[in-house]
C-alpha cells in the first residue's frame, strides 16, 4: 500500500491467545477507504478472533488497533457507533417481527438510516410484520444484514456471510456486497471459499494457523506463484513424490488427501512426461484436472493444504 | 445510552416477554390455582375445632347464651370448669374458651355484658376462623334473643388480635411467588440469547451492559407489576382479601423484589453457560426458596435452617407483603425486610456486571 494513502483500518502486531493455544499471532494489515479487503483461510485460523477483536468484542492480547482514527480497544464504542457488523450466526430475536428488530438496531446508534428504506432495498416490506421465527433463511439472512447497516455504517464486517446458502443465495449475497461497496463503504469480510475471495475482493490477506501468510490482489498472488497451472491427479497405487517431481516443468507436488498436487509450468510437457510415467511403470492415473492456477493453490503451496476439507 | 434507545429496548423485551406465552402464565397459573385450590377447596380455615364454654353465672341469660353456642358446624362444643378449660387450651386441645362471667345476667340486665373470650394464639391460620365463628354466635345472640345489636360484648383475650383467614395469608405469598418465579427466568432469557448469539451481536453495537441490564429490569418490572395486580384483583374480588396497608409501599415493596430476583437471576446467569444447566439451577433454587420462603405455609422452621431462611430475599419479600397487605405496615415494619432486599440487589447487580460476558 502506499503511504499517504485514506487508511481506514490498522491493524498493528495484534495477537490473542486462548490458554496455550495461540489464535492470532503478531499479525499486521491496513485496509483502504473503500476497499473490499478480504481475510481467507481455513476453519480455526484465526480469521474470527481477528474480526472480534477490531469490532471490540474480544480484547487483545498485544499490539495496536487503529479504525476509521479511533483505537478500536479503548474507544470502542465510539467505533461500534459508526460500524456495521453481521456476525457468522444470524443473531436476531424470534419473537420480534422485522420491523421490530431493525427498529431495535437502529434504536442502538446515533446514525439512522429510514427503516423504510431499509426495508424496501431488502424486500422485506411485505414480510414487515411476520415474525422471524416464520422468515425463510434467505429473507433472515436479509434482515441480518440489514441489521448491519440501519446505522450507515462507513466500514461494514462481515464473517462468512455466505456460509452454509446455497449457490444461488450466495450470488445475490454477492450483490448486496457490490452495492456496499458502491457506495463507498469500506467492506472487511473472512470467507473459506476462494471463489468468493476471488470475485469480491480487491486485496486479500491469506491466514492460516494465527499468522498471514501472504497478502495482495487475488490476480497478484496468483502472478507470483512460479507456476500458471495445476495438475490434479490421483493414481490407483503409490507413487512417489520424487517421480513426479522429476516431471518435466513440475515446479512442486504437494500431497493432500490422496490427491497430488503438480504445479507447472508448461502443462503439456507435465501432462505428457505423466502419461509416459504410467505408461512405463503400470500406475494407472485415475483421474486427472488440470487448471489455471488460483487462490487455492496460492493457498496449497503456501501450507500444504487445501482451503476446505 | 440516550431515552430512544432505553425506551425501545423496554418495549421490545416486554414484548418477548409477552409472546413466550409459557413465561408468564406459568407462574400466574400456579398463582391463581393455589388461590383456587386453599380459597375454596381445602380451605385450613374451616378445619373443626374444639371450643369450651365456661358458665360461671348459672343464670337464665348464661344457660340461653351458651345453648346459642351449640350446633355450629365444624364446631365441637364442652362445658367445663374455667380452670380445667384454660389449662386444656394452654395444652392446644382447643381453638377457644369463652367464659360467661358471674353477673353476666345482671350486666346484660343493665344493657351491656362483656363476654372474655380466650385463643388459642399459636395457629394463626385458624385465629380468623375461631374468632369469626364466636363473634358470628354473639352477633345472632344478641340480634335474635336480647334483640339489641351491642348488648353482649366480646372481650378477646388473645395475644394476637388480628383476622388473618388463610387466604389472607396466602395472597400476599403468590404474590412473592410470581414476582420470584418470572424475575428468575431473566437468567434464562440471558442465557437463551448468548446461546443464540444475540449478546454477541448487542455486544457489537454501542450499548452497554449496564444498559442492557437497566432495560431488562425495568421491562421486568412492568411484566411483574401486571402480574401482581392480577393476584390482588383477584384477591380481592374473589376472595375479600384487603389491602390494608399503603399502594405506595406495596409497589416499593414489589419492586425490590423484583431487583432482588433479578439479580439472583443474573448472577446464575454469569456463572452457568447453557439453557439446561440455568433451568436445572434456577428450579433447584426456586422450589426451596418458595417453601422456605413462606409463600404457601407458615413454616415454623427447625433452628438449624433459621439462619437460611433469614438469609433468602423471597422470605422478606412475603414477610413485607403480609406487613403492607395484611396488618397495613408502615416504614417502622418495612425497612428490616426492604434492607435486606436491597442488599441482594445491590451485591447481586454489582456482581452480575463484573461477571457480564457478550459470549
């Protein structure tokens, strides 16, 4: 990032520990105004804890959280009054109808958008007096957003909003993040779906045990790999990763459920060697892929692992 | 936290109060039947007792008023000697002792006789039905065979002069019940929301847990101050049960009482981390505190639990109640049990806004 650049979020050597076990660990990132700034890692890499802490709901351990001017820790409600936050569960009340519970959120902050609005821009307005306990999961998964942003809020969190929907939910879902992000909120999101990293995001910041691994634009990250594709490969029968790394162009294999991993460069010089390979030794390839490199493999060949299992 | 905010969030938890149906209605339930139940069906009040005459005056007028004591239902009439039927009333053999005095016939003669009545003192929850049923018989007496309505006079002889039927007992005793039973389940409700991640997502916005905890009391307070004037309506209109004491000490009193519960409430809530767990805690609690406490009998409690007792904020809730609605209490007769509530609540929220947790 450059200096003298509209930062809205640092996030200074921040760490927390539960016990002996170390959830975030000493990591640092800013986020531009405006920007789409995603956190992609693994289930338990500390993406959660690392939200909870800027939106001042857990307290660090160590180092320093500075957002939209304030420090996050000691002025935290002056921070929550101008964020908006959807939480992994959709937290709201059932008993209340729509227009009860955003009526409630909006009671909460100083800065009020038109519950009308809000309502309509959700489509929820038909639904205004239905309880939420009778709502479907799209229109809750609506209302919770909108919960998020009664109070305008300038930066918006939103961890793994699109967790658990169903394709098409997720798409629309995508949408609403378009839009925010149209309007100029600066939008900090935690996902496991590289898709979602990939086609939201403007930087994004890999995590994966507590630490960052590498942070920058989906496309730069994918640039810097020291390969353009993947060879997905499973054989019946063992073969070694030495074999396979004395394949013509393979820069690296990584293992990982069975399945190997060849990053290349020139995939028909690998592809051709693999099929020489079985040809000449009775391995028998049992399914083959091949792909224009992604966040996924940025992923695998930083840990070794894929980013869902 | 500004009055809009406030506001809002008393209205919308007693809304959710409203809605969870189950909440409130159990305990005004359990209320109203127990009403129903000791008002009418088995009511102590009209359990038989023994009563012995004593004709000292031997005279016309002593023999009449003493045949008006015969045939009373529920009622088991002797004669005997004045000696003899004190010392078997000090021994609790008899609900009363009414002594016709020698020159009875003479004072009644001149217009007004007294008539010493002694009780049995120790059972409160009969007082009202022996001292009800003897001043009845003078009443008719008097009405019906001298026919002048003050010629024979009771003179109680009792330590106890008040009329406290059981029903009169029990009101104010539901009414510590259900303020007990509603304001406890705060703890659930709490715990219900952290479970479904709804304090993580307050915890989010600029509010405050000494807000949070503000708005719940007061919507609670409201929940309970309905509650309570359904029990006293019905009291009152069902069962004659009055009010002696001041409106605006009994609502003081209720409220204490609603802090009280509602800090014991938190304080489980801070300590326990599921909705099971807080409901096994919350009965395990509940059901001593409502027997110990007095709501339902007048427990003469063995020495070893004294301490407790006095200790649990339901006892001086009820004890505070029966002061207001029953003998019409003033701040001489409160200020012990209001003390004592006021305790629990403040060491109770003290504690229960350290211990809050969003998660």
């Amino acid at each position: 990032m450059e200096a003298g650049e509209d930062v809205v979020l640092a996030v200074e050597a921040l760490s927390k520990r539960y016990g002996s076990l170390v959830a975030v660990d000493g990591i640092s990132f800013q986020v531009r105004r405006g920007e789409t700034f995603g956190i992609l890692g693994p289930n338990g890499a500390g993406k959660t804890t690392t939200l909870e802490m800027i939106e001042g709901l857990r307290t660090p351990d160590g180092g320093h959280i500075t957002l939209l001017g304030l420090d996050a820790v000691r002025q935290r409600r002056s921070v929550q009054d101008r964020i908006g936050v959807q939480l992994q569960s959709q937290a709201l009340w059932p008993e209340l109808t729509v227009e009860e519970t955003l009526k409630t959120f909006s009671a909460l902050f100083r800065r009020r958008l038109s519950l009308e609005m809000m309502m309509e821009r959700f489509s929820l307005v038909d639904k205004r007096r239905s309880l939420v306990r009778d709502l479907s999961g799209g229109q809750k998964q609506r209302l919770s957003v909108a919960t998020a942003l009664v109070n305008d809020p300038e930066v918006v969190f939103l961890d793994e909003p699109t967790t658990g929907l169903d394709p098409q939910a997720r798409r629309s879902f995508w949408d609403l993040i378009h839009d925010m992000s149209g309007e100029g909120k600066t939008v900090i999101v935690t996902t496991h779906y590289m898709e979602e990293a990939e086609e939201l995001c403007e930087r994004v910041a890999i995590m994966d045990h507590g630490r960052i691994m590498a942070m920058d634009s989906p496309r730069e990250l994918v640039r810097g790999l020291d390969f353009d594709n993947t060879v997905e490969c499973t054989f019946a029968g063992s073969v070694e990763r030495e074999r396979l790394l004395a394949l013509p162009a393979v820069h690296d294999v990584k293992k990982e459920n069975g399945a190997h991993f060849l990053f290349t460069t020139d995939v028909s010089a690998t592809l051709a060697g693999l099929m020489g390979l079985t040809d000449g030794n009775g391995e028998r390839v049992q399914s083959l892929q091949v792909r224009t490199a992604t966040l996924e493999d940025v992923f695998i060949s930083l840990t070794g692992r894929r980013l869902r299992d | 936290m500004n009055v809009r905010s406030f506001v809002q969030l008393v209205v919308i938890q007693a809304t959710i109060l409203r809605r969870n149906t189950g909440f409130w209605v159990t305990s005004i339930m359990t209320a109203v039947l127990s009403m129903a139940v000791f008002g009418w069906l088995f009511n102590p009040d009209t359990q038989p007792f023994d009563l012995a005459l004593v004709d000292e005056d031997h005279s016309q007028a002593s023999r009449s008023l003493v045949e008006a004591f015969g045939g009373i239902d529920n009622v088991e009439v002797r004669e005997g000697s004045r000696d003899g039927e004190m010392a078997s009333l000090q021994d609790g053999e008899l609900g009363a002792v009414v002594i016709v005095p020698e020159g009875f016939a003479d004072d009644l003669g001149g217009g007004s006789a007294t008539l010493p009545v002694f009780y049995d003192n120790s059972n409160p929850i009969r007082i009202g039905y022996v001292t009800t049923t003897v001043n009845a018989v003078v009443d008719s007496y008097n009405d019906e065979v001298v026919g002048q309505s003050s010629a024979v006079t009771v003179q109680q002889q009792a330590v106890s002069t008040q009329r406290v039927r059981f029903i009169d007992f029990l009101t104010p005793g539901m009414v510590g019940m259900t303020v007990m039973w509603v304001n406890l389940g705060v703890g659930f409700l709490l715990v219900t929301w952290r479970e479904q991640g709804i304090l993580r997502r307050l915890g989010v916005t600029p509010l405050r847990p000494g807000s949070l905890i503000a708005s719940q009391a007061a919507s609670f307070s409201i929940v309970s101050l309905m509650q309570v004037t359904v029990v006293l309506v019905m009291g009152h209109f069902v069962f004659d049960v009055d009010i002696h004491g001041s409106f605006l000490w009994l609502a003081v009193t209720v409220f204490l009482g609603v802090m009280a519960m509602l800090s014991v409430g938190y304080v489980v809530a801070s300590l326990l981390k599921t909705v099971t767990s807080v409901n096994a805690v919350i009965n395990l609690v509940a059901f001593p505190m409502m027997f110990l406490g007095r709501s339902y009998f007048p427990l003469e409690p063995p020495p070893a639990l004294k301490p407790l007792i006095e200790a649990i904020p339901l006892t001086h809730l009820n004890d505070a109640l029966r002061e207001v609605v029953n003998r019409g209490g003033g701040l001489g007769d409160l200020w012990l049990s209001w003390t004592i509530l006021a305790v629990w609540v403040v060491a109770g929220f003290g504690l229960s806004v350290r211990l809050f947790r969003w998660q």
